[in-house]
C-alpha cells in the first residue's frame, strides 16, 4: 500500500511528451481565443513561456482534483499529455485561482483542448514548424510576437540579437558584420537540431546591418520575412491588402564609369544631392522611385517580392554590359525589403557592395557603413 506522499509524487514529461505537447498546440496557448506565441523575450533572452496547465489538478486541494477518478485518471497518469495543456501565464492562473477556477469544469477545458488541437491539426501546406529570427537592434526589445493574423507555423524555437546598435564607427560597423555571422550561425545549428521547414524573419535594425543579413542567409529552408507596421503594433506578411497600384519606375544615367550609384527610395526620397556628398568622382547611377513613397507603401509579401525582384533585375541586366568596380547602395525603405534586396545579391554577378547609413541629423546625411 503506497502512502500520501508517494502517491502524489509527478513524474517528469520525457522529451517526446514535450515535444508532442508543444507542436500539438501549434506553440500557442490553447485557452479559446488567445493563441498567443509562446516564445517571447525577458532581458533580451528568448524563453518558453508556455505553461504546462493541468485540466484535473495533481494536489488534492488544486484545481478540479476532486474529478480524478470521475475522468478516469490515477495520480500516475494525471502527467500524461491528454490531462495537460499548454496555455500563457495569464490563462493558466485565470483557470486555476481560486476566485474563477469553477467557471473552468474539466467538460469545458477538455473540448478546450480538442478544438485547438484539432484547429491546429486541420493546417493544411502551412502546417510547418519554424525557427524565428530576430534581428531587432533599434528601441526597446521584443518581448512578443504579435501577428496581423492567425501564426502560420509552428514555432519551435528563436534567436535573436535585440542588443542596440548605436556605434556607427567603421569599428562599430565591422562588429555588427560579425554579430551577423554569429547570429546566423546559431540560427542555421537551431534548424538542423529541430528540423525546421522555415525561418521566420522579424526584422527592426540599420539598414546595412540588415541588408548584409540577407547576404548571409542561403536556401537551406524557405523564408518567411515580416514586417512591422507601427500603426497596428503587429507583424505583417501575406495579406489581399496588397497595394496592386505600385508602379516601380527605373532611371539611368549610363556614361561607362567604374562605379555605379543605386537609389532606392520607397519608404522616402534618395537624393542625388546626397550621393554626389559621399561618392566623390563620377559614377553611373540607376534609380528606383515609387509614387507617393511613405513608410506603409511596401509592407506585404507580394509588394516586396515585386519590388525586389524588379530591383535584382535591372541591376543584374546592367550588369551584363558595365563592369564596375564598386556598387553604392543608398536605400530609403522598408526592413523586410532590405533583407530581400540582400538575400539577391550575387557574388559571382555583383562587385563590392557600400552600404550607407542615413541620419537627417548628420553632415551628410548618408555616411558609408559597411560593404558587402
């Protein structure tokens, strides 16, 4: 005969009941409604939040105890994942306080469960399980990720770099190539260990950091790139609210020099003014303007995608016919962009790339950063 004490003792969840638990719940709470990611960001660290939330409580005074044997559960299989539930901290305290804990029978938590399992079960091609990148190096960090829409994958996990960038020397630049590299690598090792279809990009630091990322990353997996719109405080991808009237036009001013100017002005206007202050001598140029550029112009998928590719285009048709032996990118647009316009870049095609950094507050306003 086993005493109290022995048969209130829990076993721990192995490493596949944990793993089941998490991608059964898509990495969301569960609570109806909330579907709130489980991953966020506490003093710059990435954590689990997730909750692992009993439906029949394990002490006797916990949370609906007194059903265990109604449910047909024992103190040793009250641990199995059909009893659990993974939820956010707000919904697992909200189910089980004293105060509110009734209005939660187990009939209630237990279909609960199954409709979220089963909504998350019912993806269809978007059902793939990702690894988040963020790369988040201007404000305050991220603490959560806050979709337009419902998460499209399972997350299983995140690096980050939310550390501000702030040192705009040509030291302070070559570290954050290198703070790249390192970010890369960890992110590409967390892939291969959790065998992850996708990478998600959360992207909010200096452009030229940003578009060197994009240089970095190979097509090991598919990409999923998100961008922020400040106004709704969420992050953005595919959406049908697409701007179908952007018309991308293309100047050039081809006089065969060894170095060619590109101005990118999407979220702003790049003026050549501002080039000729920092590329000393002569050079080609080839712009790329919009109509009424502004910071909500280009913010889905399928508008930076165009764009990006309109971009690669141009530049890689001149390519074929000039040979230059520097390539200056000034850039006014979008973070998701940036890390399209890097992910295009081809070394055996493209020369050495100069990445400018522009502040209104400077003298000029451009002010060379890195090169790719």
């Amino acid at each position: 005969m086993t005493n109290d004490k022995e048969e209130r003792k829990r076993r721990d969840l192995t490493v596949a009941e944990n793993y089941h638990l998490w991608v059964a719940c898509g990495g969301m709470c569960s609570f109806d409604g909330c579907r709130k990611r489980l991953i966020e960001s506490t003093s710059g660290e990435l954590t689990n939040v997730g909750i692992k939330a009993h439906i029949i409580g394990h002490a006797k005074n916990s949370a609906r105890h007194e059903y265990m044997e109604e449910y047909d559960f024992t103190y040793e299989t009250l641990e199995d994942v059909r009893n659990l539930m993974l939820m956010c901290y707000d919904h697992s305290k909200i189910i089980d306080d004293k105060k509110t804990r009734d209005l939660f029978p187990p009939g209630l938590l237990f279909t609960m469960k199954e409709k979220h399992e089963n909504w998350v079960s019912s993806w269809s091609a978007d059902k793939k399980e990702s690894i988040a990148l963020i790369h988040k190096r201007t404000g305050g960090p991220l603490f959560d990720i806050e979709y337009e829409s419902p998460a499209p994958y399972i997350l299983l996990d995140a690096v980050e770099n939310q550390t501000v960038f702030d040192d705009f020397t040509k030291e302070g630049w070559e570290e954050g190539k290198k703070s790249n590299e390192i970010l890369y690598q960890k992110f590409i090792e967390k892939i291969r260990e959790k065998g992850a279809k996708v990478g998600e990009i959360f992207p909010l630091s200096p452009i030229p950091l940003l578009v060197h990322l994009g240089s970095l990353l190979t097509d090991t997996v598919s990409y999923s790139i998100y961008q922020f719109d400040r106004e709704a405080g969420q992050w953005v991808s595919d959406s049908t609210k697409s701007n179908k009237d952007i018309d991308l036009r293309v100047s050039k001013e081809i006089n065969h020099k060894k170095e060619l100017a590109v101005l990118v002005s999407i979220s702003g206007i790049v003026k050549m003014d501002s080039v000729m202050e920092v590329v000393t001598g002569e050079f080609d140029s080839i712009r790329f303007d919009i109509d009424n550029p502004g910071l909500k112009r280009l913010i889905y998928r399928d508008d930076v995608i165009f764009v990006q590719s309109r971009i690669k285009d141009e530049i890689e048709k001149l390519l074929q016919h000039q040979e230059y032996n520097k390539i200056h990118l000034f850039y006014a647009g979008p973070a998701g962009l940036a890390i399209e316009l890097g992910r295009g870049i081809n070394p055996n095609i493209w020369s050495e790339i100069c990445l400018y950094h522009y502040n209104n507050r400077t003298n000029p306003k451009y002010q060379y950063a890195l090169s790719i």
